[in-house]
C-alpha cells in the first residue's frame, strides 16, 4: 500500500502515529543528538525527560526540510511538545552543527559504561548503574562479575521456568508461576509485594548475553532475517499445520540490520485457531531446542489466559525469547553461522492484527498509538483493541482495520521509524 500524501503532510501533528517517519530522515544528526539525549536520561532513570527528548527526536524525525533558522521560525519553533530549552539546542545546532550536551555525553565515561552495560540484553539501566557503582567499567568487568566461565551452555525451557521470578520494587523475589496465576486475587499478590512489579530477566539470560555477546551485537542482514523466518515456518508446520505469520520489528520498518528477528504467528482458523495457537509458544519453543535451533531460551511468559500482569509494556501474547542458530548451508558448508536473537509471539487470530501493529514499532509509535487510542475511549495494546466503558472487544481482520478502528489514517510499516 503506498502511504498517503495526507500522512506525509501531517508532520506537525501530536502523536508520532498520525505522522510518516522515514527510517533516515533529512535532519538525522539533529535526531541523533537528541536520541543521545534522551539515551542519556534513561540510563540515569530520568524517565519523563528521556520521553520529552525521545518525542523531540520523533517529531524531528518527520519535519520534512533541512533545518535552518528561516524555517526555525517559520516551522520547528511550533512543532508540539517542544520547550524553550529543547528549542535553543535546536538553535544552537544550526549556528554550530552539533549539541554541546550531546558531544559531551557521547565522550564521557559513565554513559559510555552505562550504554555498553545496557547493550547486553537482560541489563536494564538500574542494574546498569548499580553496576557503574560497584566500579564495574568494561565488558571484561562484566564478564568476571557474572562469572562467565562457568557453564552457561544451557538454559532449557524447562531450567528457565524454574528459575523465573520477578523482583518487586522492594527486591522481594517472587515466583511467576504466583506472579502470573489467574487463580490468585489482585489483593494476594498486592500482599506478595507483585504489584507495580519490573521483571527482571534471571541472571543466567545475562550471563548467555555475555557469552555471545560478539555474536548478539552483531546485525542481521534482511536475507537472513529472512532466511530464519523460512526456517521457522518450517517447522512450525511440522507440530501445527496452517499457521500464518509476519516478521515484525525493525525489518518491517526497513531496517538493514536488525538486532533481533520478531516474528508474529497465528492461525488463521476463526474458530479453532485460538484453540490451536495456545500451548503453541512453549511446545514449539522445546522443539527448537530440541533442534539444535534454539539454543538458549531467555524467557518465556504468559502462559495463562488472564494475565493479570497485564501492564503498558507487556501483553498477554504467549511469547518465547530465544538464541538462534541456522543450520550449516550445506551448499556453503565452511560459512559459520552466527547465534542470532528470535522472538516469538504467537497471538489468536483476533488478536494477530493488533499483534502485528504492535510488535512493528517503532517504541514511540507504539507509545504513542496507546494514548492517541486512550484519548479516543480506546483501549490499544498487541493482544487487543477494546473500548474503554464497556469493554467491548474490536475484531480487526487486517492491519488496515486497526487504523480505522483507531480513526488513524494509514501509515507505511517504513513510516514508522519515529
Ligand atoms: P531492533 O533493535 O533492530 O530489533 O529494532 P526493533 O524495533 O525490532 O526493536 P525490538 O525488537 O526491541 O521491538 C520490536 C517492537 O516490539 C517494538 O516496537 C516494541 C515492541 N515490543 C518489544 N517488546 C515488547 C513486549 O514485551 N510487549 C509488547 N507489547 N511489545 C514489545
Ligand atoms: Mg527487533
């Protein structure tokens, strides 16, 4: 589907989902400036500002002009959200071409440390700084910290559910299997301590992170995105025939080099699909492993219907989070292969469109398609779009649908990069 001119024309509005936001767009340095910002704020736990930067790059992000001080005052000096301070960076970077702020977080050795620290999956900015303050500076401090020589080689489905807890905000751990019971009341678990709970990913994902680290950073070309979709519909077909699917995340906003392969699945079956799809996720997941194709399972979650942890950053879509490996080409057999990120999401059919607007992104979108819906008495998040007073449920059954529901006009997935 082309993109609208309409959306293209819409670049000053509120929410990033009303607006087209290339994945390389005409002033990306200034974007990037403020992404350090907002990078900058996050790992320092500074949400709200992290936000307003992260929202300052995302409306630049769809200014279609270069920037310069006639359309400063024109333009850019009206765009939503911008304050006075954001707008004199904006300032200063004409005259000079660069953010003073910017340039000097960049070279500094906290952020550097913070960032590195963050870049291993499952190190989260709090552990980050907690990290920072024992005096922790590189990979290889990291390294001896989470003891890396020991056998990490496996962490099968089995292991890792064992192992699953989540740390409420006073450090308490709990199990997820209490955590997640449909059976235990909200005043239960208020009284365990899991509410306003943050999952934390059990150290073994940290220390298989570390370990591949070389591998896991490295980015992952389209064809073999692809390749690895056509891997796993392959077997997938071989437990549960019929299933359907669309790869998400970066690659379908045109990234050409993703960081993880997000692949979203259904059945299309309206009325047993759901049946079908449930118990999926982990079945399938042991499979994999089974293979030799997925090598180390970082997480797995939401194996109950009511998710009663149900919160703005995690739906109740049974995925699976792993390490990947594709088999060697027997057609190139010296080539070695590299331990690549996959996420599997699997939705009901209802669900799969929500599903797959919600895992293409990007953040911002996303954030931005939650509270554009609140304001309109809707309720988006992937696994469904109902309506606020009556709970009613939306059946969308295409990626079109989610948008009119919405009252959003239609964005490109490549024009979703805010
Ligand atoms: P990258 O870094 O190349 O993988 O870039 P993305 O944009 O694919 O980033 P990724 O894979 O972290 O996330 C893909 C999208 O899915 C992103 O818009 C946010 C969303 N997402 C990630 N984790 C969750 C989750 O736990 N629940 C929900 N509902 N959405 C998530
Ligand atoms: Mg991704």
């Amino acid at each position: 589907k082309p993109t609208t001119p309409k959306v293209y024309d819409q670049w000053s509005a509120k929410y990033a989902c009303q607006r087209a936001s290339p994945l390389v767009c005409v002033n990306q340095e200034l974007a990037a400036a403020f992404a350090v910002l907002s990078k900058a704020r996050e790992l320092e736990g500074m949400f709200a500002n992290a936000l307003s930067y992260e929202r300052t790059a995302g409306i630049i992000k769809s200014y279609p002009h270069p920037i310069t001080k006639t359309n400063f005052r024109k333009d850019v000096q009206n765009l939503p959200g911008l304050g006075q301070k954001t707008l004199a960076k904006v300032e200063e970077w004409i005259e000079n071409g660069y953010i003073q702020e910017s340039t000097e977080i960049t070279s500094s050795e906290r952020f550097q440390s913070l960032s590195l620290f963050s870049s291993i999956y499952g190190i989260g900015p709090v552990n980050a700084r907690k990290l920072y303050d024992l005096g922790l500076r590189s990979i290889e401090d990291l390294e001896r910290y989470y003891d890396v020589s020991a056998d990490t080689s496996a962490s099968t489905v089995e292991e890792l559910e064992e192992e699953m807890v989540i740390y409420t905000p006073n450090g308490k751990r709990v199990p997820t299997a209490l955590a997640e019971s449909p059976r235990k009341s909200t005043k239960d678990k208020a009284r365990a301590g899991v509410l306003g709970n943050t999952y934390k990913l059990p150290d073994m994902s940290i220390k298989v992170a570390l370990m591949l680290r070389g591998e896991l950073d490295q980015p992952i070309p389209r064809d073999e995105v692809e390749e690895m979709h056509r891997v796993v519909m392959k077997e997938l077909q071989e437990i549960q025939k019929g299933c359907i699917s669309t790869i998400v995340g970066g690659y379908r906003r045109g990234k050409s080099g993703s960081n993880d392969v997000d692949i979203v699945i259904t059945h299309p079956d309206l009325k047993s699909g759901a049946d079908m799809v449930k118990g999926l996720c982990k079945r399938f997941t042991q499979k994999l492993h089974s293979k030799g194709l997925v090598t180390h399972v970082m997480h797995l979650s939401s194996f109950h219907a009511h998710n009663a942890l149900r919160t703005s950053n995690w739906d109740s879509l049974e995925k699976a989070l792993t390490v990947f490996l594709l088999p060697v080409d027997p057609k190139n057999p010296k080539r070695k292969r590299t331990h690549r990120r996959l996420d599997l999401i699997f939705a009901a059919p209802e669900a799969y469109w929500t599903a797959v607007v919600g895992w293409s992104g990007s953040k911002l979108f996303e954030r931005d398609l939650r509270s554009w819906a609140k304001d309109r008495g809707l309720k988006f998040d992937s696994s469904g779009l109902t309506r606020r007073h009556d709970s009613k449920l939306f059946l969308p059954r295409s990626e079109q649908e989610v948008f009119d529901i919405l009252g959003l006009d239609w964005i490109d997935p490549t024009m979703r990069n805010a």
